[in-house]
C-alpha cells in the first residue's frame, strides 16, 4: 500500500502530520486519478457521442472503455447493465423515480404496495423510498435491528408479501461498519418473486462485490469512495429489469427521435444517461479501479479488516464504547467514549491533526434505536496502516485528559 501515490496525505493540519480516517465519506485520490483529470482536460476534452471528428471520438471511446472496466469491476454480464450516475445518491434516487413509473405487473407500485429497507440505512436508502411512497400512497417498511444491531431475519421473512414490490438494503453499514447478509436476503426476496437493490458505496471500495454471484438485481456506488472523483457513480441493473424501467430524465443523448408526436428513447444504457455524461470521471474512475485491482481487493479487504480489529481492541482498552463490537466490519468504527459529546472529541482530534467524522452520519434512524445523539467514526483506506491507528489513539488519550480534568 504506496501512501506515497496519494498527494493530499503529505499535508498538515494545524501544523500536524495528517492522519486522514474519514474514508467512508470520502476517500483521496492518488496521483494516477489526478494524472488522469488533468489528461482528459488537456488532451482530449471534448462532448461524447455526438461528434464525428478526433477528439469526440477519443472521448468516447474513453468514456464507454471505463464502462467495461465497471462491468468487469463488479462481474455484470454485459457493459450496457451498468449505468453512470452522478454517485449513489443518484442513482438510488434515479431507480426510484424510474420505479414509480413503470407499467408492468410485477414491478408497478401502488396503492397499499410496500417496499422494504433495513434498520441501518443511510438516508440516500430511505429518502427517495419515501418520497416514492408518498407519491404512490406505499407504504415503507424495515427491517428491525436486534439487540445486537443485526438485521432480524426471521422479521424479515415475516415482512416479505404479495405487496412487497422492492427490497433495497446496504451492503455494510456507513455507521457501523457491519457487513449485512444480503445474500440471505436476496435469496429470501427471490423466493417471493421480489427484486433486491442494494447500496454498495461501503461494500464496492473494500471488498469484491459479484452482482452475478450475490444475484443482485440493482447495485448503487459510488466514485469519490473507492478512490475515483467526486461526481460519478453507478446504477447496475440487470436487463430484464433496465429494459422495462423508463428513464427518469429527459434530454439529449437518452432518445432515438423526437417528434412534436412523441419520442422514442435510447437503447440502454444510453436512455438513462441524459445530456453531457461526466466523462471526464468515468475515465479517471477506470484509473481508480485500475489502482484499486493492482494492489489486489483480497488485499485490500485483508489489510483493512486487520486495521479495523487492531483499532477496535485499541479503543476498547481506552474505555470507549465500542458499536457491534466483535462483528466483522469493512473499514469503519463507531465509538462513543461515556457522556463526552461526540462532536468535542472530533473537534480535539481534529486540532491533533485527526481527521474523523461525527454526528449522525446521515442514518438518524440507526442512531434514534441506538439511543445515543452521535457517534465518533473512524473508516480506513487502502493506504492507512497501524502508524495512523497509534497516532489517533495518542491523539484519542490526549483528548481524554483534557477534556476530564
């Protein structure tokens, strides 16, 4: 794991050397992606699909050759299932509207329909479900946590009916870490004819995701947590669910013809892409999953659960409280250390040179049935190391003694 390709992590903060652990909200860019911004602007700028001459024609072929390398990334069965959106937030949103629209039997939504989330969501799993819910007078349900903050499966197949439409959960939870057992849970919902969604922005960046192993019908993502830029995501769908669902835009690009009589769209995936695409980002997300697949994702998922268990015992002896201690976990920690405010430890830590996050981190619901007004998250990245680790927990003492004087 070479920090040394990774620019940003050679700064300081307030005059300390940057310990960088917020990577389940955003993770840094090595050189090779900020080579590759730099390349599309300067050598090859210029719109896609559209234009007959050089520099059209290099931009294109960029931008759909970073379409295989997702489709490879996640093993899709062809590169037209996979869908650029602005990240997962997008996409998620984009697959609701589309949904709310659809005229098919076995994907319509209405009135009474229900659709299923889990107890761990991040708010972009929960918002766009509801808002399609109102618009369609659904309903939106959970799945329950258990004491232990795991999903309640038996709950689960108890909810599963001839109205559930749509399943969507999180792959790994962005406030725990924990990794859900989604293949259970799409074997479940298929067993009642019900596709499943899932939301991989902390699965994809540090694990192998198969969407034909987990037999997922859609995959989110995102760009700017697996290394890659901000403002690029995906929406992986399999065909037979792609070709009936209609595009949630309109525009350029997304049509075959317009008539003042009606327009016919796109063939896939080209009919959810409406206007200009961030081609410029889907060429330097293939760098990134370049990056990512030269260290290797066994290695990396090895290294990192190591760093998450080593940490996890490191907090523990320092009397913090640990969340789902002792469950396998993808990169990230929460912890709360007695009555201190999560949000004065961040603070402290900060003026250390650590960089963590704290609050609710967009899943309030998780943290209402935790009963706790925050947490202090620590996430790790392919090039953290047991150095960032020991100097945190330094950092984490030393906030300690101030701040119960």
């Amino acid at each position: 794991m070479n920090r040394q390709d990774f620019p940003i992590l050679k700064e300081q903060v307030h005059g300390r050397e940057l310990v960088y652990l917020d990577n389940a909200a955003t993770s840094q860019k090595s050189q090779q992606v900020l080579d590759a911004i730099v390349e599309a602007y300067t050598k090859w700028n210029s719109n896609i699909h559209r234009g007959v001459h050089h520099l059209s024609q290099v931009a294109t072929m960029k931008h759909e050759e970073a379409r295989k390398a997702v489709a490879a990334f996640i093993n899709a069965r062809e590169a037209e299932e996979i869908v650029f959106t602005k990240g997962t937030t997008d996409a998620i949103n984009a697959l609701a509207f589309s949904l709310g629209e659809i005229k098919d039997e076995r994907l319509e939504i209405r009135e009474g329909d229900e659709i299923i989330v889990s107890g761990v969501e991040h708010h972009s799993n929960i918002v766009p479900w509801q808002m399609l819910c109102e618009r369609k007078k659904a309903v939106l349900r959970h799945i329950p946590l258990r004491e232990d903050l795991t999903l309640d499966l038996e709950a689960f197949k108890g909810m599963l009916s001839a109205k559930t439409k749509l399943v969507s959960v999180a792959h790994v939870s962005n406030v725990l870490g924990t990794i859900q057992p989604v293949e259970e849970i799409i074997r479940l919902a298929h067993e009642k004819g019900v596709p499943v969604c899932i939301d991989g922005a902390q699965s994809v960046p540090h694990m192998k995701v198969d969407v034909q192993a987990l037999d997922c019908d859609f995959l989110a993502f995102s760009g700017h947590k697996m290394y890659g830029p901000t403002g690029i995501g995906v929406l992986y769908g399999k065909r037979e669910w792609l070709d009936k669902l209609p595009p949630h835009e309109g525009g350029g690009e997304m049509i075959k013809h317009v008539r003042w009589s009606g327009t016919t769209y796109n063939d896939l995936p080209y009919k959810f892409e409406a206007g200009t695409p961030n081609f410029v980002g889907s060429y330097a997300l293939h760098k990134a999953i370049e990056y990512m697949q030269t260290v290797g994702l066994d290695a990396i998922e090895k290294h990192e659960r190591e760093l998450t268990e080593y940490c996890e015992k490191q907090l523990v002896d320092a009397g913090c409280t640990v969340y789902a201690a002792g469950q396998p976990k993808a990169g990230v920690i929460s912890f709360n250390l007695g009555s201190i405010h999560p949000f004065d430890i961040g603070t402290l830590l900060d003026q250390q040179g650590v960089e963590v996050r704290t609050g609710h981190h967009c899943a309030e619901p998780l943290i209402d049935e935790m009963g706790v007004p925050g947490t202090v998250r620590v996430s790790f990245g392919l090039y953290n190391d047991k150095s960032d680790v020991n100097a945190f927990i330094a950092a984490l003492r030393k906030t300690i003694e101030m701040l119960t004087l």
